[in-house]
C-alpha cells in the first residue's frame, strides 16, 4: 500500500467498553462500593434492589462514601430524591442506556478525516472557542 493510500485510510476503530446491561456481583463490602462508584460515575440509569426488596430505578447523582456509613442520592424518574445506604443495596444493575457511550468520538473521527482529505487543517488540539 502506498504512503498516500496509508494516508487516505480512516483509523481503526476504538473498542469501548460500557456497563449498560452489567449487574456486578455484590457480594462483599468492596465489592458493593465499586458498584455504587461505577453507578456514580455512569451516565444512566440504573435499577438497585434493598435488602428490604424496594426495587428502585433512577440516576445516581450523589454519593458520600467518606463518612463511617455511606451512603448514594438517587433521582427517581418522577423527580423524587431517594437516599439509601450502601449497606442496603442487595444488587445493582446498569438498566438505563449510557449516555457517554455513543457516537460523539465516530462523529468526531469522521469530521477529522474529511477535513484531512479536503486539504484542510486539521488537529487533535480543541478549536478556539470565539
């Protein structure tokens, strides 16, 4: 292949990795902390289940683990708020879709080589916001 053909040719694709669908194992205080970590920092719902068999389902969007008994705030689809305690959650499951995970780095990938092909400039730096 040409050096102008190995040019022309669009990057290989990135595999990522995303917890949609995922209900990690909580079968131990470590364990279950990940979990709530991992549902922190995802960018969808999830569905937890309490010892007390309360089936919730909503966004994490707080969680204070630094204290001697942690806790996570969900947003219930109704707009309620929910506190549980991390020793409550029974399971865990990643239900909602992920948010993060789409077609923003493809779209990206896809504008950078048209514009390589046009003879553009083009640079993995950000543009200038103006």
């Amino acid at each position: 292949m040409s050096d102008d053909a190995q040019k022309r040719q669009p990057p290989a694709p990135v595999l990522r990795m995303t917890l949609q669908g995922a209900a990690p194992p909580l079968d131990s205080s470590d364990r279950r902390a990940r979990a709530i970590e991992q549902a922190f920092d995802y960018r969808g719902d999830v569905t937890l289940t309490t010892a007390a068999g309360d089936t919730l389902e909503g966004y994490v969007f707080d969680r204070r683990n630094d204290q001697p008994d942690p806790i996570l705030r969900m947003m219930l689809p109704d707009g309620s708020r929910r506190t549980v305690r991390y020793e409550e959650v029974a399971t865990l499951e990643f239900t909602g879709r992920d948010a993060a995970e789409g077609r923003s780095w493809d779209t990206w990938v896809k504008k950078y080589v048209e514009k390589k092909r046009a003879g553009q400039s083009a640079s993995i730096e950000p543009e200038e916001l103006k």
